[in-house]
C-alpha cells in the first residue's frame, strides 16, 4: 500500500460535496421559513472536532461563494486559535477573501458574541451552537421537546425564571438566554452572553445557527422580532459595566476582564477586538490605551 | 346552572390483549358532583379513570366533555394539543404519589405558579400571589413557599398537589387513591379539606379508591366494580346503607366488621 | 500599552510541527510503515475502520500512525475522510452464511454441522508477558489443513427450523434500510437504524452496557449463539445487469446471541435474538452490541424499560465517540465571554448576599439595645 494521499487530495470548493450543499441549503431555507424552529439535518462529519464549530463550518460552506468576504470570531476575536483555525480552512478550501472588519464582511462566523457593530442588510451572521435545544436542561428527552415546541408549551421555561427571582431576587441567567422568536418558537441564542440579545431583534442581517453534533439549523430572518423571556414586573436586563473599555473608552459594549497580576489587578477591554481598533483609529482612548506610548504602570489601573 | 352533564360515558371498554381492562361502562357526571369508583386492585377502576381523563386509550367507545362554550367534544377525537390543554386549565389529575403530580425539585410556589405560567400569565407577582393564596387554602404556610417539596411531609404533598391542581380553577378533578399511603389522622384531615374544597369551588370529580370511608365523605355517587365490570352503582349512601348487589353487600359487609 | 494574548496563527503552525516531531519519536529508529501497523497493529487497525465505518485497511493504517496510536483521534480521522466521498449505491445484504470463516464458536451447541472452529483467537491465552516478543523472533507457522467443503449454517438457522427462535427481522413492506449517515436520527427509532449506529459506535460504551445488562440492568438472559469471524462477499446491483457484481470480500464479525423470552400476548415463548455486526475482527465489540440490540428491543418486545441499556435515546445518542469527545474537548476552547457574564453575576450575587446577612446583624443589634 503505497502513499494512499493520492485519493486523499481533492476536496470540493468550501470542502462539502454540492449534494451535502443541497441538502444543508434546503434546511436552511426551511429554517427562514419557519423562524425559531430547529429543522434537523444529516450533519456530516468535518475535519473539525464537534463542539468546534462544525454546526456553523457546514453552514457557512454551503452558503459562501467565490465573491464572499468572511470573517470569523470567537469570543468576540478575530484572533483566537478557534477563530484562526476555521478562518485558515475557508481560506484553504474556498480560497475566500477574509476580513477582521465587521463592516466589510458578507458573512460572519461567531462563536459566543454578536459584534458590537450593527450589522446591515445582506450580511450573514453565522452561529456555532452547541445544544440548540433551549429546554433540553429541563427536560432531556428529544422525543417530549419536540412535542413541546410543536403545542407550544413552554410554561416550564418560566417556572425556571420564576424559581430564579423567587431565590435571588432577579434572574440569575447571564448567556443563553432564551429568546421567543416572531411570538412563536422558543429558541437558544446560543452561548452568547444576554448583553447580546436586543442585537437579534428586528435585525437587518440574516441569522443562521447551525449546531452539528446535535444536527440542527435553524434562523432567524432579517426584521423578525426576537424577544427575550422575562416576567412584566421583572423585565428583561443586560449586563452592564460600571467603567468603559480600558483601551478604546468604549461604553456599552460587551467588555473582556483581564487578569494583570496576582494582587487583583485587571483591566476590563472590548471583548470585540475589531470594534475596539475601528474606535481607537479613530482617535478614542481609554484611560489604559495610553497616547503613544505604555502607561507607566498597567498593575495600578484595575478596577477602582 | 344547565340541566346537561358535563361527561358522558359511553361504553368504554379497554382490553389487555385478551384480558379485559375495563368493559362496557356508561354513565353521566353532572356538574358539581362528586363519583367514588370502588373495588379492590385488579377490579379495573384504574384503568377506566386512565381512560377517562385520555392518559390511556380505550379499545372501544367513547367519552364526551361539555366545554367552557357548552359544545361536547369526544375526548378521543380531540388533537393531542387540544386535550393536553385541557388538562392543564379545565381538568386537573390528583396521583396517589405526589411525587407523580409535582416537580421535586422546584419550589412549592414554583409547583402551584407553573400552570398560570403555562397559559401565559407573565406577572411575577401576581403568580406569587396567587401561589400564596393557594398554599393558605391548602393550609400550608406561607413561609414554605420557596421549600421544595422534597422537604415537605407526604400529608403536605398531597395538598400542594392539589393546590397545583385547582389554581387555574378546573371544572373537573379526577383522583386516583387521593389518601392512599398516608396516616389515617392525616388521611381525615386531607379528606375533610377536599370535601371543603369541592364544595366551595362546585367542582365535578371523578375519585377512583379502595376505601369505602373516602366514598363515603366525598362523594354523591358510586360504582361498584369488579373484574372490569359495574356491578352496582347508585347514590352513595343507598348503596352503602343498602347495597343490593352480592358482591356490594360482601364489600360493606366486610369493611363494616373490621 | 497593553496587548491581549494573540493566539494566532504562528503559535498553530508551531504546535503542529512539534506533534509532528512526537509522532515521529526517536529518529534514530527506524519510522513505522503503513504495512508494519497494517500487518502487526491488525487489531487496532480492525477498530478504527469499524468505528470509522470505512473498510480501509490502509487508510485506517495512516490514520493510526497520524494520530500516534490514539484510537478515537484515528476513528475520527477516518471519519471525516469518510464523509467527503460520493455514495454511488447500496451494496445487497451481506450473506454471513456463505461466509469463509476463520472462526466460529457456539456456547449453546456442543458440537454443530461445520463444526467448532478457534481460529486466531486470545482464548485460552495465558496472560503472561512474552519476552520473546521483545525481540524479532518469527513464530512457527501455523498448521493448516484443507478445506472441507462442509456447510456451516448459522446457529439462528438451526434453531428455526423447530420454530423455537425469532426468525430474522425483516422491515415493513414499504420501508427501504435507512442510513444514518444520510439522515438525521429520529426517536423513536427503527432497528435497522439503530444497528447502523451501534455497528460504528463505542467499543468501550458498548462493552460497559452490555455488562450492565448481564449484572440486571436490564437482564435479557444471553447465550452466546454464534460468533463467526471471516470474509464474505460484498455484492451490488447495477441496473444494465441482472446478476450482481463482486466489489470484493471484507472481514467482519458476527454475533447472534440467543435470549430466552417468555412471549407476549403476541409472540409465543420463544428465543429472541440480539445481533452484533462489527467489520474486522472484533468479538467483544459484536457480542457487546448484540446485547445492547437485545435491550433496545424492550419496547417492541413488550418489557418495562428500566434500565440504561435499554433506553434507545440515551444510548444511541451518546454511543457516537466522534461526537463525544469533540464536546468533551470543546471545553477548552476559550469560553471567557461566558465566564465573565457568570462572573458578574456571582460578584452581583454576593453582593445582595452580604448585603441581607448586615441588614440581619443590624436587626439583631438593635433589637438587642432595645430589650
């Protein structure tokens, strides 16, 4: 047997054989068709483990063309190894251009955030999601979810909220937050942190989530209301920063907490790194960013 | 008030293979009142009450329910997101085991709130509040709310079962061995509550027990049934004080001695 | 100025090129060959196409050297090589029957037409370290003798004729086998599908629930029917002809276990049958999944399902180890973003916490200065 790598080395643009293509596509629009709903897919295995992101890789591949411009993120980051990584198999196998830039992108693969940045009409966003099942931890058989998706009984999504308030006084969940989309499908976010939530609703980009283990997909389409659960007189809040962006000076947005030392010095940074450099080229600082040059002393500036 | 029942019966039968489960049954239940099925285990009064509140098909037959419009719907025509509806606002269902009918391992107030959340009330408050009210009809205290049923006495879970049950103000209840497995000191208090309850609230119940004392105070009729079959039925107190049936004269008989 | 940790590409390309460097080891000795791990690692390399579900034994070689020996990484590999090839059609049903087998044993049968056949087998093994081994000694050559013409119908066969055991399932009029591969798994679940996804599933969770069933999670009281190992022939149909054509032979195992059965109010006493297909040489995976078939068969069967083995969406969807070591790993990578809403919250948590215990003491010290 000699050097089997012959057979090995033809992979079709953006890896996935253009049936697989097909297949995914028809999910897809099934999942814009019916907003919030999981529509199960015969996920295929990639070169990625599962749980790394194969949901959105399967998604993208099927969607990205010669002409797209992609950027991916993890955390927020364009350069984390995840990120890296899956960016480096789409300039591999689909020879795309890439971008950091949220603005030029035509699609965008995140893992965990929504970038800061509004996103507009004809972007795609690309979610990587791990359990798609928004009550699976409630209840963990699919054969009664789905039963209770399809008559819409969802009354045990808010004993869970009302346990929460009844024991801390406020509802203690801070990602994953679950969302009703268009006022009928209960549906996961995926692990974003629920600061992110408002930035789903009436959205002018399309949404699609693709989870590969668990083989779902489902979307929400452009100007579709996505709200998050809450009770009238406990209504839905984001978290909030008490100090803005260490770097850029940036308030609302979705900050990092680095560890500087071992005696309780951080500093708190964008955890978008692109919006983060957009604003500090355009001349933002923050009290940490310095003018041009290193502050004096980074393990005085924590938290006050 | 209306001069119509509000379930008709109509010769249910559920067989096991060649076994026969239940055969044949008929009857009315009239709003506000109260039907004590009795027989020992293995007579079929478990099975006809799983029939009748559709948590079991039967073989053959049929069971119709007046709804809140006054319309009858037969039970087993219904689309199952019909009749889980109606079986978590018009109907409730009270097990034997608590732990059947509650959630373990969600707070007493979560336990009573959950129904009003699942028809969509959104007012936190107003849940707790009506979660408090209930608890205190119940009689259980106000500052158990939070606890969860696991810490709570089996004469305690059966009232928060039935609290659970009754917060979004069904018309029909069905029982199945409502005090079974409890002290008889609890037992008499549990039934005298339940009596209260039925009573204030006007409520049709369909209670299946062993125990000719629970029919006794509960209800305003009875079946009698043995081996799948109605051997008696008639008003409570005519058939216990008078049962014209063999088979309900060795039951009465037999209980009356001990 | 500070500047966060970049993770970038330099630091990836690095730490391939020292796993590549481990994977080669010393250099100084000489590197493995695809027909050393084929031809030595047999075993090994029987796993990886099986639970690869790839009948390669080249292919599932490479994959073992790439991945340094660590058999999910090589199952893994496989797989998702496995994945990018076209479907050109269904094979027929493999026919055990005709198989040319190396081994076959019966615990029910003391003697059985064909025989009882050992084969290459650890059985009986003594399991004492072998210092010869250490060193490059060839062993003697195995003895051989012609072979004999003589049938051997599977034991399944044998007891049918009396009647006294289930015959083979055999689908619905109007249902072709599914393909899980192909389509995504629904619950409940047909049995065919279910075999697919056991034939490729975890050696090791396949072996623990088989024993918990043996140990009355799920008692489905086994006899080891038969177990045969050898090569059978893999044959499709091509529409421009009407016989089918020979792709070539493949060696898998097969295991019937028979179980005792009380019957139904459908099905009269008699044996029913857990069934194990697995490609290579691979018992303990067959007999393991054979009775793992065997639980899952409670609900058709009639039996309370009481027991892990026997409940069909928590084996079959976590029987995969593709999948189940990618989300086990998945947690590391970066989850910060979460951590840090957690973080908030906990600090929030504890704030209120410490905030109720003062107002408590402040409760308690003036009430003690007014008594």
């Amino acid at each position: 047997m000699n050097a089997p790598s012959d057979t090995i080395a033809q992979y079709n643009f953006a890896y996935l054989d253009e049936q697989t293509k097909r297949m995914i596509r028809r999910a897809i629009l099934k999942a814009i068709a019916i907003p919030g709903y999981q529509v199960p897919f015969a996920s295929r295995e990639m070169p990625m483990p599962y749980g790394w992101g194969t949901g959105g890789v399967q998604v993208t591949a099927s969607i990205i063309g010669p002409d797209d411009v992609l950027k991916v993120i993890d955390q927020g980051a364009d350069d984390t190894t995840n990120a890296v990584s899956i960016r480096a198999f789409f300039q591999k196998v689909a020879h795309v251009a890439v971008t950091t830039h949220t603005a030029d992108a035509t699609i965008v693969q995140t893992r965990h955030r929504i970038p800061e940045e509004p996103l507009k009409e004809g972007q795609v966003l690309v979610y990587q999601v791990p359990i798609p099942e928004p009550l699976r931890f409630l209840e963990p058989r699919e054969t009664e979810t789905r039963k209770m998706h399809a008559l819409e009984e969802y009354g045990l999504m808010h004993v869970k909220l009302y346990e929460d308030i009844a024991q801390h006084g406020h509802i203690a969940t801070t990602f994953a937050y679950p969302v009703k989309v268009e006022g009928r499908y209960v549906m996961d976010p995926s692990p974003t942190p629920k600061f992110d939530n408002p930035k789903m609703h009436m959205s002018r980009a399309l949404q699609l989530f693709g989870a590969g283990r668990e083989k779902r997909i489902y979307a929400v389409p452009p100007h579709t209301r996505v709200e998050s659960l809450d009770f009238e007189d406990h209504p839905f809040e984001v978290q909030r920063f008490d100090e803005p962006c260490a770097l850029c000076g940036g308030m609302d947005v979705y900050l990092d907490e680095v560890i500087l030392d071992d005696q309780g010095g951080r500093m708190f940074v964008c955890s978008d790194t692109d919006h983060c450099e957009e604003r500090r080229d355009a001349g933002h600082r923050g009290h940490l960013a310095g003018e041009d040059g290193p502050p004096s002393s980074i393990s005085e500036g924590g938290t006050q | 008030m209306t001069d119509e029942p509000l379930l008709r019966v109509r010769s249910v039968s559920k067989f096991y293979g060649n076994r026969i489960g239940c055969e044949d049954i008929s009857f009315d239940l009239w709003p506000g009142e109260v039907l004590a099925v009795v027989g020992e285990s293995g007579s079929g009064k478990t099975t006809l009450l799983n029939c009748l509140s559709t948590r079991l098909m039967p073989t053959s037959g049929s069971v119709a329910y007046r709804m809140r419009d006054n319309a009858f719907h037969d039970l087993y025509r219904m689309s199952e997101a019909e009749r889980r509806m109606l079986m978590r606002t018009d109907w409730g269902f009270v097990h034997q085991n608590p732990a059947d009918g509650l959630r373990m391992t969600v707070s007493a107030g979560a336990n009573v709130g959950e129904r009003l959340m699942a028809v969509g009330d959104r007012h936190y408050g107003r849940i707790r509040a009506a979660a408090t009210d209930w608890l205190g009809r119940v009689e259980i205290a106000e500052d158990r709310i939070d606890d969860q049923p696991r810490a709570f006495s089996g004469g305690m879970r059966q009232r928060l079962q039935i609290a659970r049950n009754l917060v979004t103000g069904p018309r029909l209840v069905f029982m199945d061995e409502p005090t079974g497995g409890l002290d008889v000191s609890v037992q008499a208090r549990l039934l005298d509550l339940l009596r209260g309850l039925v009573h204030e609230l006007g409520l049709s119940a369909i209670v299946v027990t062993h125990d000719l004392a629970v029919a006794r105070l509960l209800s305003h009729r009875m079946i009698v049934m043995k081996d799948g079959h109605v051997v008696e039925s008639g008003l409570t107190d005519r058939v216990l004080d008078d049962p014209q049936a063999p088979y309900t004269q060795l039951l009465v008989s037999s209980i009356l001695q001990v | 100025m500070y500047v966060a940790v970049k993770g970038g590409e330099a630091a990836i390309r690095n730490a391939h090129r020292l796993l590549a460097d481990r994977r080669r080891g010393d250099r100084s000795v000489p590197a493995l060959t695809l027909e050393q791990i084929a031809g030595q690692l047999s075993l090994a390399v029987d796993r990886v196409m099986a639970e690869g579900s790839l009948y390669d034994t080249g292919l599932a070689a490479l994959a073992v050297k790439q991945a340094r020996g660590d058999m999910i990484e090589a199952i893994f590999l496989l797989r998702a090589y496995r994945t990018t090839l076209p479907r050109f059609g269904y094979t027929r049903p493999v026919d055990t029957a005709a198989m040319r087998v190396e081994r076959r044993v019966s615990a029910t049968y003391k003697d059985l037409p064909g025989g009882q056949l050992l084969g290459p087998t650890f059985d009986y093994t003594h399991r004492l370290l072998d210092p010869e081994l250490a060193e490059d000694q060839d062993p003697a050559v195995p003895e051989a003798r012609a072979a004999d013409d003589e049938a051997m119908p599977r034991v399944s066969d044998i007891l049918a004729h009396e009647g006294l055991i289930e015959e083979d399932g055999s689908l619905p009029e109007d249902r072709e086998p599914g393909d899980i591969t192909r389509e995504p798994p629904e619950f409940p679940m047909q049995r065919d599908l279910r075999l697919q996804a056991l034939s490729r599933g975890d050696e090791g969770f396949l072996l623990a629930l088989g024993y918990s069933t043996q140990r009355g999670f799920g008692r489905n009281h086994p006899f080891a029917g038969e177990i045969r190992i050898g090569a059978v022939e893999v044959e499709i149909d091509v529409p421009e002809l009407d016989f089918p054509v020979t792709l070539g032979r493949i060696r898998v195992t097969e295991c019937q276990m028979v179980n005792q059965f009380k019957g139904s109010m459908k099905v009269p006493p008699q044996f029913t049958r857990g069934y194990g297909l697995v490609f290579g040489q691979s018992e303990r995976k067959a007999m393991a999944m054979a009775l793992c078939d065997r639980a899952l068969r409670a609900a058709e069967l009639g039996e309370d399902i009481t027991a892990p083995a026997q409940d069909e969406e928590f084996v079959i969807s976590h029987c995969d180890n593709v999948q189940a070591t990618g989300f086990v790993e998945h947690l590391k990578l970066p989850h910060y973003v979460d951590f840090q809403a957690e973080l908030g919250l906990v600090r929030q948590m504890r704030r209120e916490y410490e905030e109720r215990r003062r107002a408590g003491d402040e409760a308690t010290t003036s009430r003690e200065a007014a008594e």
